[in-house]
C-alpha cells in the first residue's frame, strides 16, 4: 500500500492506461477524476453496502473518446482556477 500526498490538480498514473487526478476537497471529502478504459470496473468501497438493485437501475458510465491528455490538463486547470476565484470572491 502506498500513501501519498498531492495537491490539487496533480495526478497519479496507474498502469499505462488509468489516471487518478486530485482536484480538490471539501470538509470530510475529496474529490478525485478517474480517467481510465471502460473495460476497468471502478468501484468505491460504500458500493457493495448499499441494497442489492435491479441490474436495470444500474448506470454505466464510460470515458468520452477523442480528448487529449492536454485538454484533460487544460479542464482540470480551469476548475482550479474558478475554485480559487470563488473561494477568494467568498471571503468576508
């Protein structure tokens, strides 16, 4: 097991093909961007506690084709961006 520490907007990349990007947190949360194949089964930890659903409730969500590593670089900068101008713009 490895523990790291990032900032937001950093990333790490697992295998050759799945990237986690830290881009943010609030309160008791993080919040993470999982760029991976549709093929890899992502699943977080709460899933399997909840009550078992009828396979047609169940959503599948793939990552779009076609956007580059930079526009991914380019968007996680942007909401960077925003997140602190709101932030400051919330100051009393």
């Amino acid at each position: 097991m490895v523990k790291l520490t990032l900032r937001p907007g950093e990333f790490i990349d697992i295998g050759e093909n799945v990237r986690v990007i830290f881009s943010g947190g609030s309160a008791n949360n993080i919040h993470l961007l999982v760029d991976a194949p549709k093929e890899v089964n992502i699943a977080r930890s709460s899933a399997g506690k909840k009550k078992e659903q009828p396979e047609q409730s169940a959503r599948t969500y793939y990552r779009k084709k076609g956007i580059s590593e930079e526009a991914q670089r380019e968007i996680v900068s942007i909401l960077m961006r925003e997140k602190k101008r709101n932030a400051v713009n919330e100051k009393p």
